[in-house]
C-alpha cells in the first residue's frame, strides 16, 4: 500500500486565512474599543489578555490549516507544526467518510 498523505487542498486553506483574518481584525477592534473607552487602571490587563488570545486563535488556525495526516502500511500519522503522533491500525476502530452537508446538496 503507497502512503497517502490527508490534508487541506489550496482553497480550503485559503479559505480558513480568509476567516482567520476575519476574526483578528475583529479582535484587534474589540482591544482599540477596549483601550479608548475603558478609563480604568487595570484595562491593560484586559487588552493584553485578549491580545494573548488572539495570537493563541492564530497559531491553533495556522495549525489546523497546515496540520496533515499520512496513512501508511503501520497506521496513521497525525503531524503539525507542535506535535506528531502515530496511531497503529490495531487501535483504529472505524474510519468514516466526512460528507458536507449544504443547501445544494451532499
């Protein structure tokens, strides 16, 4: 059996940038309102800790995005950018076909 490599084509990447950069400018909006309108002491501890989310969101989407999966002979091969994990085929107890579901149809 040849080794398959699972993972995002072009536009489907391109289209999770798209709503990655969607939600950061949301967030960077939510930390410029917090920082003008808020006049207490302590709002930098809120806009540094929505700062801190967003750059968690961005590197979890980057992750997702380019993460892939490679079935090979022994089993499967999750890998991403922070992690790699290898799960023999003796613990897969089903694989599913994932249909997406639209208003067009299957």
């Amino acid at each position: 059996m040849p080794d398959v490599w699972i993972g995002f084509n072009a536009h489907d990447r391109q289209r999770y940038w798209w709503r990655t950069g969607i939600l950061m400018l949301a967030l960077a909006g939510v930390m410029v309102a917090m920082s003008l309108t808020t006049h207490e002491p302590g709002k930098w501890w809120w806009v540094g800790g929505v700062g801190v989310f967003s750059g968690v969101v961005v590197f979890s989407t980057i992750n997702s995005i380019y993460g892939r999966a490679l079935l090979t002979a022994t089993g499967l091969e999750f890998r991403t950018f922070v992690s790699r994990r290898v799960v023999p085929w003796s613990e897969v107890a089903r694989i599913e076909k994932r249909q997406r579901v639209s208003r067009s149809g299957i």
